[in-house]
C-alpha cells in the first residue's frame, strides 16, 4: 500500500484531531502517503481531498474538534453517491482509508467496501462510548469531564437555594455519560435509555431524601430517556409532589462535545489513530480499532455496528447507595 487517506465523519469529538495525527505521522513513518479528506464522505464525494505531510498536523493535539472537518452525508447512502466517491479515491490514487467515526460511518464503510473493494480500518470517535469492540471511544472522557464540571457548579447554585435540578447531559441510546458523570458528581440519581427509570422511583428517591433531611437535589438525565427528556420528566416530577418545591433544569448540549481533549483522550487518540493505520498496511479491512483490557485489538465493522454495548447495572445501582 503506497497511498492511504483518512477522514472524519459524524458528529465530531474532542481527540479526533489527535487521531488524525497519529494516522498521518504514522504513514510518514512508514514511507506512505497520506492524503485528508475534508467533510467526510461529502467531501470524499465532491473530491476535497489534499496530501498531507507530518508539518499539516503539528499543534493540533491540544485542540478539540477536527481540523478535517465532519459531516453525515446524505448523498453517500446511495449508490450514486459512492460511486462518485469511488472514482475520486481512483483520480487520487488512495488505495485505502482510515474513517474515524461512529456507526453511521463504518456502516457506510462496509457497504463501500463491499461495492468496491476499498479497504478501510475504522477509529471509534464519538463522545456517546457505545461502539461495541473498544472499552472507550475518542471523546467520551473529555465529555464526562465537561458534564462533571457543569454538575459540580450546578450542586453549588442548587444547595444554596435547596433547589432540585435536572441536568441533561448527551447519549440518545447511550446512558454513559450520564452514568459516569453522575457517580463522580455525587448525584442522587441518574436516568439512562438502558434501563427504565420510572417517575415514581424519582418521587420515591426525593422524598427518601427529603426525610433525611436532603434540602437540594441533582438527577442526571440522558438525552434518550424513555421517560422523555429532563424538561418533561421535570415538570411531571413536580405534578406528583407536594408543597412548594423549586424544580429548575439544565441541558448541557452541545458543550460536551467542544474543549481541549483530556490527557486520557489524547492518548487514546493516538493508540487508536497509530493501531488503525497499521492495521490497513497489515491487510486489516472492514474493521474497528479498539482497545479493550489495555491491548488493541480489530473487531467486525458488522459486529461493531450490531452487538449492543451494554450499561453496568452495577453502576446505577451504585448510584443508589453512594446517594443515601
């Protein structure tokens, strides 16, 4: 393989561009040309694509977001789309790619590769840590860290006015963040898309509360809850109880997706990154880069797309208990 090309896809995530780093500094080591492809599969298709030197990446592991920029490609979920992907890469000579993304991209991946024979070894970047095949994806540290840092100065404001907040923090199908930032932040409660949180287990938990005389609480809700989103869960929790009690909710967004990456992140990154790209020079395709017990290892794009990532329930019940 004399000529390779790496891209980001998908919502974007703090260490990407330390993943990015790792492939292009890593092909300059192995004599390889390396080539980025800016706005994913887009960019692929309309034919963004530029060589890269181990000078296009310097000063960027500090940085969040991605200097390759990101995007979900409508275009490319048709056969036309890919086709024109296809005859790009050819024009370029890129003989194989590295995709640092989530689902929706190494699913696009493996339909490429199955329709045209392009070699891909994925990196897991998302914030939402819900890739079977890695213990940890790209960005999920950094997340926690940012939504952690929010629920430390929230419990501030809320126990100085014996408040009651709800904070939502990312995962549409992932309950990670919730879970990892609301054991750390001391919450009371955390409610996560896994596992059915009913509403009278959360009036149940205040008034558990209440009696040992709790004046403030902090429930961390997920963006996926089945009991719908904090807003919701927060105006019915205040229906169901009692007197006068001042329920206030925070949504923290699209901030855990933005700032510098942790060390943590960083690190990752650039183990996965580096594991991706010599993974392709090895004959790996159609896989995820993953690390799991501190090894790397490569796990089916198909696997990784299919198998669910399931939740500690010993966390949430964890919750419980440190919340007495």
């Amino acid at each position: 393989m004399k000529r390779i090309a790496v891209f980001t896809s998908g919502g974007d995530a703090p260490g990407m561009n330390a993943c990015i780093r790792a492939v292009v500094r890593g092909a300059v080591y192995h004599g390889i040309e390396v080539f980025g492809i800016r706005k994913g599969y887009n960019g692929m298709i309309a034919g963004d694509i530029f060589q890269m030197s181990s000078h296009s990446v310097s000063n960027i592991v500090q940085r969040g977001g991605t200097i390759l920029k990101s995007a979900r490609s409508k275009e490319f979920m048709t056969a036309e789309g890919r086709q024109k992907a296809y005859d790009q890469l050819q024009a370029h000579g890129i003989e194989g790619l590295v995709a640092i993304g989530g689902n929706g991209t190494f699913t696009g991946a493996m339909i490429f590769n199955n329709e045209y024979g392009v070699p891909t070894v994925g990196a897991p970047g998302t914030i939402d840590n819900d890739l079977y095949g890695t213990d940890y994806t790209i960005g999920f540290d950094t997340a926690v860290n940012t939504a952690l840092d929010a629920v430390d100065r929230i419990r501030d404001t809320a126990s100085s006015h014996d408040r009651i907040f709800f904070i939502e923090v990312m995962g549409r199908d992932s309950g990670y963040i919730a879970i990892q930032s609301g054991i750390a932040g001391g919450a009371e409660l955390v409610m996560v898309p896994e596992v059915l949180t009913p509403l009278s287990e959360v009036v149940e938990t205040l008034k558990q509360g209440w009696s040992r005389s709790k004046s403030s609480s902090i429930i961390v809700v997920a963006e996926g809850e089945e009991e719908g989103n904090a807003t919701e869960i927060a105006e019915r929790i205040k229906a169901q109880v009692d007197g006068d009690v001042d329920i206030r909710v925070t949504t923290l967004g699209h901030t855990q997706r933005g700032g510098a990456p942790t060390a943590y992140d960083r690190i990752l990154a650039s183990r996965l990154g580096l594991g991706a790209l010599e993974g392709l020079i090895a004959g790996q395709k159609n896989v995820m880069a993953g690390i799991i017990n501190n090894e790397l290892v490569y796990t089916p794009f198909e696997d990784t797309i299919r198998l669910p990532k399931p939740i500690n329930e010993d966390l949430l019940r964890m919750v419980k208990i440190l919340s007495i």
